[in-house]
C-alpha cells in the first residue's frame, strides 16, 4: 500500500513514514514563494497530472 500512496504523493516509502515539521511561514519571509501555495493546489495539480500521464500512455 505504501508503494501506491509514495507513486500518488511523487515520493519515497521512507519519507512517508517518517514525521517532518516544516514552517512555510519561514521560508515566506524569506522571500520563497510556493508553486502551490495551498494544499488544495498541490493535491489539484497533482491529480490533473496524473490524468494526463495515464491519457497519454492510452493514446
């Protein structure tokens, strides 16, 4: 199950156990500025790309 979950999230097994804490705010003020900046973004355009990969592996 995990290897499905880590193909959906774009990322490793091991990462998806393991608990990291991160503070977007920090890196806002830094100057930083998120692709996506909400979680509804990220989830949105990771699913449309998903969609898309599996339309062109179809045709």
């Amino acid at each position: 199950m995990l290897e499905l979950g880590a193909i959906g999230m774009r990322t490793e097994t091991e990462l998806i156990l393991k608990s990291r804490w991160v503070l977007p705010e920090k890196l806002a003020a830094a100057g930083f500025e998120f692709r996506y900046p909400t979680l509804e973004d990220a989830i949105r355009e990771s699913f449309d790309r998903s969609q898309v990969a599996e339309a062109e592996s179809v045709a």
